[in-house]
C-alpha cells in the first residue's frame, strides 16, 4: 500500500506559491474544501488563479480568498452568489472566466484522463466559442475545448483511506471527483480518514492514484447557502 | 393571464410519463408541484442528482444534499448521485428528455438569452449553456414583458445568447407558442387573455393560424 497521509493542512498545502494555478472542488458550499481554503487564507498567497464552479459567498468558501485579494483570476461558471465578486469583477480588479458549467466539469476530466482538448456543443454561437475552434460533426457544430493545466487540485470528500481512496456523500460530490489527478498535485480532505482496508474496494468513487495527499479535515461547517424547508402535513 | 404558478402549472401538461427532466431555477422549479397524475416523471438536477424529491422537513436539512438552486432538497427512491461531468454527460448525451428553463430573451429563431445583461449582471450561464446546446426537447418558462413593459419575445435577441435556434417551446403569462421556421406560432392564450393582447406584447413574428384556444386546467 503507497501512502498518501499527511498529518495537517500545512502539510497538505506545502509547495503552494504565489502566482498558482488552484483547482477547488465544490457546488455553491455544497462539498467545499474547507480547512485548505481556511490554510490558503492563513498563508495569504497571492496572485492565485482559481478553477471552481462558484466563488462562495460574501464570508465564506472562496468570498474568503476575494476578501483579502489574494485571487487575481476566477474561472468559473456561476458567481451569482457573492457581492464583493461581482464589485471586484465589475471594477477589472479581478480576471473572470466565465465558462459552461458542462465544459469546466470536462475540462476537469480531459486533464485527468490525459485529453488535451474535446469538442461540446455548448456556447456554440455565444461568445463563449468566439476565438475557439469549430466544427461540424453529423450535422451538428461544436467548439473546441481545452484540458485544463493546474498546479493543485483541493477536493473534499466524505470518507478517505491511508491509500487516498475516496468516497462521496451526496450532491458534494460534485466537482471533487473529476479533479482529483486533474492537476500536478492533488489534495484531498475527508471528513473521515480511515485504516487501509477498512473501505469496502467496490463502494471506492476515486481511487487513491488520483490522489498525492489526504489528511482530516480538523473541522466542517458545512454552511447550507438555501435552507428551504416544507411544513409538516 | 397567468401568475407564475399558472405558467408552471401550463407546462406541466407538457411531461410526458418517463421522461426525465431538467428544471431550471425561477419557474422552472415550480412545475414539479404540478406533476399530472398517473405520470412517473424524474428531475435531474445538474450539479449531481437524478430523482430530486421536494424540500426536506424542518430540522431534516442534510447541507450534503442540495439542487442546482443550492437549495436543501430530499430523494426519492430509485434516486442517485454523481459527479458534474457525468451529470452532464447525462444532458449533453441526450439522455435528459426534457429541459425547462427561464429566460430574458427569445429570440423567433429559437435563440435564447438568460445569463448577462453586460456592465449590469453578471452572474455566469452555470449549466444552461450546455442544456440548450444538447437538449431535444426546451421549453422557456418566462413573463411575456420585462418590468418596462418591452417584449421578450423578439425577432433578434439583444443580450448576449445562451444558445442558438434551440428553444422549442415558450409558455409566458400570456400565452403558449411554439417556435417554428416563420416564427412564434400561437397555440393558446392564456385565461381572458385576447390574440391582440399577445399580439400587441410580441415584437417578433407571431402566427395566429384559425380560432386560438383558451388554455384548460383540470
């Protein structure tokens, strides 16, 4: 068994420099990398650009980074959620790339799976593909896409090993998965960091080989972004 | 005319037993209240769920367990979870059979228009851009007007597009259309709504074909 535990977030994150290219897992908070967002915020490196659906909120997730500025670029697909965003977007303080959610997810798994670059149909038309390739299959256009090239990868997971095998839980699995192994270093944090051998090798989502390191998550807030309840009948 | 309720409740005449379905934020979310009866459908929402059940009971939230809306959600049996890129591998594969979303614009060709307004809003297109490049089968969900009283139903779109020649269907506060090669062809009007009253609210091509029925709900 090849370990992949290291003891701490500072572990975890050592070898991350200014001017980075990061990518962090995450839906909204929904699955979020927490405690590496909280050490990237304590080692306050700057010029960082960051590869992740969302951009938290206002004092939360990567709100967090945006606050103090340490981001210079976002690649992104949604950012609706958070003010200080926008304001800095709006104002050319921050670099935003805006791209379909479908093709960040592929971009993520074209840089795991050795791909450089695929063909989706999405932003065909829209200002997304100006610049791109394009081409006609069946009938049908679609725009060229690139692998993304990444320095880190942060993910969160529910339960990992010794061996960096992970394990899921719910809609935080989302972007996780198609990151781990997308980017010369991958780091994932669990909730739960168990024995080798103790998880069941049919239930494993990633395989530990996508993974450099795991450590446990000291803590999970877990901020739910909309509570939205129904009364009971 | 209709309130959004109203409007979801039009489009929900339109799932089809076994279809699997992709409900945008806005009005699209409200169709699911208005499942017709004796019809299995499923909701597929794209950051990595397949059977999407209604809102948890207080105190049931799960902050692990959410839909595109980052809103807490439940599941229903025979539901699963999944990664975003098969999530939209699920979409983009066709596999989804209906998508229904909200718009700002759209356009007589099938063009829609619903994530930037520059220098104002920008929030990003999230998932839509890959729904109405893949999906069969869309239909908008949306007022017929902005807030200034101007069309949304247009010859050319004037934001930047979402998609092109893609959407299928609208359905508005004022009535159901279709798109066609000519433009937006009538199918029903809304509840005391008159062909002029539609008429007057779209700038693009509208074709009114015989007498234009009123829209029925059960």
């Amino acid at each position: 068994m090849i370990r992949k535990t290291v003891p701490n977030v500072t572990e975890a994150l050592s070898g991350v420099k200014d001017n980075m290219t990061l990518m962090l897992g995450g839906f909204g908070l929904c699955g979020i990398p927490e405690n590496a967002i909280a050490e990237l915020v304590k080692l306050n490196t700057t010029g960082l650009t960051c590869i992740s659906n969302n951009a938290g909120v206002d004092d939360f997730g990567l709100g967090l980074l945006l606050q103090k500025k340490q981001i210079t670029k976002m690649v992104s697909s949604y950012v609706g959620e958070n003010d200080e965003f926008e304001r800095q977007m709006l104002s050319g303080e921050l670099d935003v790339e805006l791209i379909p959610q479908g093709t960040l997810a592929e971009r993520c798994r074209a840089a795991q799976g050795g791909f450089p670059a695929f063909y989706t149909p999405a932003g065909y038309g829209t200002e997304v593909a100006e610049g791109k390739e394009t081409r006609e299959f069946n009938g049908k256009m679609y725009v060229l896409e690139h692998a993304f090239k990444a320095d880190f990868a942060f993910v969160k997971a529910w339960k990992g090993d010794e061996a960096g095998n992970l394990i899921f839980k719910g809609t935080a699995r989302n972007f996780n998965p198609c990151m781990c192994g997308a980017a010369k270093i991958t780091v994932a944090e669990v909730e739960e960091l168990v024995p080798a051998g103790t998880l069941d090798p049919d239930q494993v989502h990633i395989p530990g080989i996508f993974v450099q390191r795991i450590f446990q998550g000291e803590r999970y807030e877990k901020r739910i972004e909309q509570r939205t309840v129904r009364k009971r009948e | 005319m209709l309130d959004k309720n109203g409007i979801a409740k039009r489009i929900a005449k339109e799932l089809q037993d076994g279809y699997f379905v992709n409900l945008g934020i806005g009005i699209p979310t409200l169709v699911a209240n208005y499942i017709p009866e004796g019809i299995e459908v499923e909701f597929q929402s794209e950051n990595g769920v397949l059977g999407m059940g209604p809102f948890p009971f207080q105190g049931e939230e799960d902050p692990d367990i959410i839909n595109a809306g980052k809103q807490t959600i439940t599941t229903m049996p025979g539901a699963s979870f999944f990664d975003s890129a098969t999530s939209f591998n699920m979409i983009r594969g066709q596999h989804v059979d209906l998508t229904i979303l909200g718009a700002m614009e759209v356009s007589e060709d099938g063009d829609i228009a619903n994530w930037k307004i520059p220098g104002k809003m920008v929030k990003g297109m999230g998932g839509a851009m890959d729904l109405v490049a893949s999906a069969e089968n869309i239909i908008v969900a949306m007022m017929h007007t902005n807030k200034a009283g101007a069309s949304k139903l247009l010859k050319n779109c004037s934001l930047p597009l979402t998609g092109v020649n893609c959407v299928k269907k609208v359905v508005t506060n004022l009535a159901l259309l279709e798109i066609t090669e000519k433009g937006f062809k009538l199918l029903e009007r809304a509840p005391g709504v008159s062909v002029d009253d539609i008429r007057n609210a779209t700038e693009g091509n509208l074709i009114v074909e015989g007498d234009i029925p009123e829209m029925k709900f059960d």
